[in-house]
C-alpha cells in the first residue's frame, strides 16, 4: 500500500488491535472453517470487494476470511462513532487492507471515507446501512457494469435497498444477509440485546433494578433488549406501531404504551425502531428530570436531537464520555447517550464475537454465492438462501457440540405424503 491508500487515527495502536482480532478469533468457531475451506479453494480469486461495516475485531475476522479467498478488501465505517482505532491500524499493518476510519470522524470526513472505499473499484459491495451502495448510485453510476452484486447487513439499510429496487433504481442484486434466519434470530435479539445494555452501563453505570425502562420498538432487536432489561431487574414498557408485535410484547409479559404515556414514566429510553423521530418534541416536554435517552438504531435520527437542542437552555454539557446533559428551560434535565448514535458500539464493543461468528459466515458465504451467480440475478433485494442460513445453523451447533436428529426416510416419505391421516 502507498502512504496514501488508508486513513486510520494511530498506526502504533496495531500490535494491541491484532491481540484483540485474534482473542475475537477464539470465538468465530464458524468462520475459522469457512476461511480454512476458502484458503484450500480460493472462490474469490480476483475479486474487488468495497466494504462499509462496522471496523470491530469480528468484522477483522470477516476481512480475514475473504482474503484468505483471494479477494482484495477495501474497508471504510459504516457509522462516524463505531471504528476501534486500534483494529483499523492493526488491519493497515498486519493485513494491508486499506482502511479508512478514524473513530469520531465528522460527517464529511465520514463520506470522503466511502468515496475512497468506493475508488477500490469493486465487483462486490458489503454494507451497513446502505450508505456505501446509495452513494455508490448517485455519484458513481458508470461503475456499477462492473458489480456482481452486494450484500446488507442491517435492517434500516435492507429497508432502504427495498424501496430502490421497488422505484427500479437498484442497478445490481443485493442479498439481505439481516433477514437470514440464523442472523436476525441470534445477532439481532441476543448481541443486540446484550451489547445495547453493555453500552448503557458502560456509559452511564446506573442501576437497572428497578428503573422504568422503555423500548422503542420490538422487532428482533426491541426483544433482546427488553428481554435483557428485564433480567436485570428493570420494569420495561414496549412501545410499537404494529399490532402483532405489540399483542407479542404483551403476551411476553410487558407493558405495552403509547410513546406519549410511556414518556411520562419511563427513566431509560431505548430506541431500536429504524424509523426517524420516535422520540420527538411533545415527548421530551413530559419527561422526568433526569431522563436518560440512548439508540440502538443504526442512524442517530431516531430520537429528535434538533428538537432537543432547540428546547434547551445553552450548549449541552458533556457530563460523562458518552453522556450529554441537555437542560430545558424549566430546569428539567435529559440526559442523550452516544449523540443518539447506536450506543453499543459508540460506548462499547458491539455484538460480543459468538454472535457475530454466525452473522458473518451468512456474508461471507452470501460473497461466494454472488461470485457465481450474481450475473444470473436480477436486480432486486434477495433473501440469502436456505441452504447457506441452513450450513451456518449445522456448523454452529458442530462447533457448540451439539448433536441433533435426522428425519428418518419413513418420516420423509410421511411429511411428502397427503394420503395418511388419522
């Protein structure tokens, strides 16, 4: 690489970063054996990959297995406040990815990251949000002819990626890695659940027990957070605009209230919701005096943070790393976590690693199958298919030492048959 090729905050930070990928290593069991696999038959052999994810220990561990390939990775941030510094560098020096994300970037910075990821010229996207396939589209269109296709990780960015391919502006074929059954059902509930507590404590350390805790939101992430909530000690309210997941919540043992009511009792907020302004004006107006607010979302649009700002007297106070205290005009305090950015990652490490094994094996896996087959592909957002979602799920539960039944031919033949009743 040229002194150029890469952007990160501290090269000497390497050596503690390469410790920290390979202690996440320990607990990728699934994508060790993708990589050994992909190092024995090198499926990706000269192709150019431009990834925007989040720059953690596990998504090193990614980056590692698709050059372990052949494919050549380019990898920027997916959000201004997620990149650990030290695994940027490590990934510069130990690697020779280029690399381009410095925790705390500005906005603009943030972009001139994408752009250069981007100059990577690449056959595949990966992407968090979809930041990096939307700029893609309006400012580099005559590159796509070259693109097999991408994938997505996340649920606001395969929300975005469907309504290009609904407007026909999509111009190449995403596979969304989110909606993989062994991805949302595992990363989204329990490394959501757990690391949005973690970033919490870690910022704050207040005590759960007892506090009034409302989620915003209870989709797969919603539900490990209440969940985790409640299992230390919190009484938690579940706010949502669908009926079947608020008759869910309901049934899983938790308050269910409007946002409006839920504001004048909650003490911690959390929104997971992918929708922008959840908590807005008319809610800070009725909140408790030391309201503490924080989001798991991906954009830091959830909570009204204008809003806020408008409301309050003077500049926010930085009380704490990640806490801001906004006073409002009647002496009220609101306490915003992260700049209202995905607080697990901000204040914390992300999804702990186990979690991430299986979330990672879907994209890589989903890479190879583009690889093949992308060009036979429509341009439409794809579901990753079964029998990738299915292998992820057998060698996890190899690693973990379990051992399940097989469906015996009588039953095969029973479940294919209609002609046998009672």
């Amino acid at each position: 690489m040229t002194a150029k090729s890469f952007d990160v905050k501290d090269l000497s930070l390497a050596d503690r970063g390469l410790q920290r990928i390979e202690w996440a290593d320990r607990e990728m069991p699934v994508l060790r054996r993708i990589r050994e696999r992909f190092e024995r038959e090198r499926p990706l052999v000269g192709i150019r990959i431009s990834a925007c994810l989040h720059v953690t220990t596990e998504t090193a561990n990614l980056v590692r297995t698709l050059q372990a390939g052949g494919a050549e990775v380019a990898l920027c941030a997916s959000n201004p406040l997620s990149t650990q510094d030290d695994v940027a560098a490590a990934l510069v020096r130990f690697f020779e990815v280029p690399v381009f994300a410095v925790k705390g970037e500005d906005t603009e910075t943030y972009y001139r990251h994408i752009q250069a990821c981007l100059a990577h010229r690449p056959h595949i996207t990966m992407d968090d949000g979809a930041d990096l396939v939307s700029t893609l589209h309006k400012e580099r269109p005559a590159w796509m002819a070259e693109i097999l296709g991408g994938t997505e990780e996340t649920t606001t960015g395969v929300i975005r990626l469907r309504a290009m391919a609904r407007e026909g502006v999509l111009a190449y074929p995403i596979i969304a890695v989110n909606d993989a059954l062994t991805k949302h059902l595992f990363d989204n509930r329990y490394g959501t659940g757990q690391s949005t507590i973690d970033g919490i404590l870690r910022a704050t350390n207040i005590l759960l027990a007892g506090r009034v805790v409302v989620v915003a939101g209870y989709g797969w992430c919603g539900r490990g957070i209440a969940m985790r909530a409640r299992g230390m000690g919190a009484q938690v309210i579940v706010t949502e605009v669908d009926p079947l997941r608020a008759l869910e919540a309901a049934m899983d043992g938790f308050r269910v209230l409007p946002m409006m009511e839920a504001a004048r009792e909650g003490d911690l907020f959390i929104t997971a919701t992918g929708n922008i302004h959840i908590i807005d004006r008319p809610h800070f107006e009725v909140m408790k005096d030391g309201a503490i607010l924080a989001n798991a979302g991906h954009f830091n649009v959830e909570i009204n943070i204008p809003a806020l700002r408008e409301m309050s007297v003077g500049e926010p106070r930085r009380v704490r790393e990640f806490v801001e205290e906004y006073t409002l005009k009647d002496g009220r305090r609101i306490y915003l976590l992260a700049e209202g950015r995905l607080v697990n990652l901000a204040a914390a490490e992300g999804h702990p690693s186990a979690v991430m094994d299986m979330s990672f094996a879907n994209q890589a896996l989903s890479v190879e199958y583009l690889v093949r087959h992308g060009r036979s592909l429509e341009r439409q957002v794809y579901p990753v298919p079964r029998e990738i979602d299915q292998a992820v799920a057998h060698l996890k539960l190899e690693t973990m030492g379990i051992r399940i039944d097989r469906l015996t031919p009588e039953q095969e033949r029973y479940l294919a048959s209609w002609e046998e009743g009672t």
